[in-house]
C-alpha cells in the first residue's frame, strides 16, 4: 500500500477534509468488481496534485478515470467511486514517505527530527513509524523532540472564553515576527510554556539588548578593513583577547545548545554574554580608546579588530533565532564572504584561555568593589561623573604585585582619571578628587594639561592623538 504514495506529496498529506483523503478505488456497476488500478491513482494523483483531494468530491467519476478506461474483468464503462476514507493518521503518516522521498534537493529519509506536541506518541510519531517501517523496514526519523502547550502568565490553559489568548498574529503585528522567534528561543519548550503581554514586554527588552549590541560594533567599525587594518593576536591588548576568549566559550555553549535542540540554553547563552560580558564590562572600557585615541592607532585597531571578531561570530549565531535582524546586521559587515548571514556556516569556536578569562574575573571582581565605592562618593557629591576621581586601592602583597602588571590600564578599566595601588593588610578603596585639570578633549584629569603649547586645554595623551590626526590629515 505504502508504494502508492511514491511520489505524490500533494495528496497523500493533504489535509483539506479533516477527516482525511479519500481511497482511490472505483467499483464496477455491472459487475462489483473492485478496481485500484496503477493508471487511475496515477490520473487521480495528478488532479489532486492541481485541485487537492477536494477535486475526489467535486467531480464525476468520468472525470476522474482516465479516458477510455473500462473494466477489466467484464469491460463495462459505468463505475461509481468510493466514499469510504483513509484514517487521518494514516494520511499524515504516510508524510514520511510522500514527503521526505521526493524533495531530494533539501530532505531525505529518515528525517533528522519529527517535532510536535506529546499526545503525538500516539498519534503522528506511531502512524509515521508504522509507515516507514512497511515502506522501508526503518524508522522515519532519528529522534523525537515533544513540546508543551503554551499558557497564559498565570499558567492557566488558553480559552477564548476566558480572553487569555495570546494569538501569534497579534504579537507580530504588534511588536515583529522577531520577538515571537525570540520568545520561542528563550522559554524552556519541554514543559507547558506562558505567554503574555507582560512575558513579551520582557522579550522585547532583551530583543533591544542584542540589536544594540550589534549597534555599537558595527558603529564602531565604520572603516575598518578587516584585511588591512586587523591587528595579530599576540599584539592585541590583553582585555581585546580576554574578550575574544569569552567570544570562544560562549560560542562553544550556545552551538552545544543548538545541536541538542536547547535552544534556550543558546540563547541564555548569547544574552548574558551580551548583557554582561559586553555591554556592562568590554564596552564600557573601550569607549574610551576607541573614542579618544588616533584613528589608526595600534590601541584603537586592537580594540576593532576584537569587534569585529564578537560581530562576525555573534552575527551567525543570532540567525536561527533573530533571521531579519542577523541578515540585516551581516549587511553592515566589513569583509563579509557572502551575501547573506544565511548561507554562512558558524564558526568553528577557538580552544578557550581558561587563565586568561581566571586572570580578568579577578580583576573585574575588584572592579566591583570600586564601582560601589565611585557610586557612593557619587551620592556624597563627593565627585560628579567617574573622570572626576582619583582610586586609591589597598590591597594585599599578592593583589598587589598581580595589579602591579595592569597598572598602566586599570585607570580604564575603572573609568576613573587616576588609580594608586598600596600595600596593606586589608583591602580598602579610597576615593578622592582627582589631580591636575579637566582635558576638554577626553575629559580625564591630568597634572600635565596646559604644557602644550599649541593645545593648551587638553593632555598628555591626547596631545599625541592629535599630532597623529593632523599627520594622517596632512600625508
């Protein structure tokens, strides 16, 4: 039976009576002799591949016989067709094989994976199994993924009676068909999932996150030349490769997620590495080199080229759950090798510096400590904005000999104008009014604003930045 459905997709999964598709089999009037003739469910098939299986209802028997066609046992011409039906399940399993055997450019069988509901181990899977095991002694599929059923926020089945509904139309009306990917990424499908207007107000905040995260790479990455201008990374500054490093482990766990069908896990993944490994630490350190310093600097390039890395790798990720958003960031790219994010392959995650990101959560963990102390010399009105402060940080003999190796940098990685590192028994932090003047250029504090001649108002470092401007300006 399973052969009959060789090559007729159109109608062996049609489901356009819901209470399945019709036999194929006509009855002689002048002898009742059954016919399921190779030539009728062929004619048959090319109607219903046209009409659907409706045409079964809508036409004569004449019309669904092909021409001339007479009976074979006692050559009358006068047939009437059956009304009997093939089982719904047997129709929708039957997918396996009229489906997956016919579109050899993009599937084949088995299937990778059968998805739907769990009241379908009895329903779908079983006929699906069945079938593919008459057609080719085999399972259609190499495995099963089950979902649950989605809710409203309180948990509570959705009823229309009860105006809970969430309807999908709604939402991507509403708020983009991006935000109902995402939501579906971000909710754990194994269980009954909740949907609701306060639910997707937290799903479009996150939305934002990520585009704003690309936002800023990308901004920040107007004439970079990834072929030219990237720098080796044995020349990157430290925090560039911690950044890189970070880039490697998350894009490790987020395609483990991806290829075990947790897709939450990938997008928790992708988030916290945006929200907080980016936005709240790596950004809001480089701003100040990639705002201050020269534009073809070594310490600026450094930065560019770990923003380039972080949009190029978190791009392709994004693109099975944000597809226009991805698309539309790979556009904006610099040296991409294709023209869509969509027929790119992921990256292939580097080994991850385990020391490397140990060393800097040290770090980041007394940042900490002085970001709470700014923010309370900032309630004293001690101190306006961060630039205005001088850090002074006490610290055990072994903090301070590992700090003693950042010295140079840990004045951005506080974003204050000056940092002091003594030796003590007990770890402080001391915030006090920074030295020197205000740079009208950088706004960072320096004893050494007003020795420039040509540039009085500013400092040290930006005075080498503009002699670099003006050389670039002038070549």
């Amino acid at each position: 039976m399973a052969n009959m459905f060789k090559g007729r997709p159109d109608w062996c999964v049609s489901r356009q009576r819901s209470w399945g598709v019709p036999i194929p089999v006509f009855y002689c009037q002048g002898c009742e002799e059954a016919i399921a003739d190779p030539k009728i469910i062929d004619h048959v098939a090319d109607i219903f591949a046209k009409e659907t299986a409706d045409a079964w209802y809508a036409r004569p028997e004449s019309e669904l016989l092909p021409d001339g066609f007479k009976c074979p046992k006692c050559g009358g011409s006068d047939f009437r067709k059956e009304t009997d039906i093939l089982d719904v399940w047997f129709d929708s399993g039957s997918s396996c094989v009229a489906v997956l055997e016919t579109r050899g450019d993009t599937l084949r069988f088995p299937a990778d994976v059968y998805l739907e509901g769990g009241d379908q181990y009895r329903g779908w899977f079983n006929s699906s199994l069945s079938c593919g095991i008459a057609a080719h002694d085999s399972a259609p599929y190499k495995q099963i993924i089950t979902h649950g059923w989605v809710v409203d926020g309180e948990g509570k089945k959705q009823s229309k009676s009860l105006g809970n509904v969430t309807a999908p139309q709604e939402i991507i009306d509403k708020s983009g068909a991006e935000i109902l990917r995402l939501w579906a990424a971000a909710v754990d499908y194994t269980e009954d999932v909740r949907c609701s207007d306060e639910i997707l107000s937290r799903v479009v905040d996150a939305y934002r996150k990520f585009r704003n995260t690309l936002r800023y790479t990308l901004g920040n990455l107007d004439g970079f030349d990834p072929v030219r201008d990237s720098v080796a990374d044995s020349e990157m500054l430290e925090i560039d490769r911690w950044a890189i490093a970070g880039l490697n482990e998350v894009a490790a766990r987020a395609l483990k997620g991806y290829e075990s069908y947790d897709f939450q896990s990938a997008y928790n993944a992708l988030y916290n590495f945006c929200t907080v490994m980016l936005s709240a630490r790596y950004f809001d350190i480089i701003k100040d080199r990639l705002y201050i310093f020269a534009p073809k600097s070594k310490e600026r390039r450094s930065a560019q080229t770990a923003l380039h890395k972080i949009t190029d790798t978190l791009t392709r990720l994004l693109s099975p759950i944000l597809v226009f958003t991805s698309d539309e960031a790979w556009e904006s790219l610099p040296g991409r090798d294709v023209p869509s994010v969509h027929i790119a392959e992921f990256a292939k995650p580097e080994a991850v510096d385990s020391d490397l990101l140990a060393r800097w959560e040290r770090i980041f963990a007394i940042r900490d400590e002085v970001l709470k102390a700014l923010e309370e010399a900032r309630g004293d009105k001690q101190i306006g904005s961060s630039l205005d402060a001088k850090v002074i940080l006490r610290t055990d003999a072994d903090t301070t000999r590992f700090l003693l190796d950042y010295f140079e940098q840990l004045r951005y990685i506080f974003i204050v104008s000056q940092v002091e590192v003594h030796e003590s028994d007990t770890f402080g932090v001391e915030i006090h009014k920074a030295d020197g003047a205000k740079c009208e250029r950088c706004w960072n504090y320096s004893v050494r604003v007003g020795e420039f001649e040509k540039y009085p108002t500013v400092c040290e470092r930006c005075i080498d930045a503009l002699t670099e401007i003006e050389k670039a300006a002038s070549a």
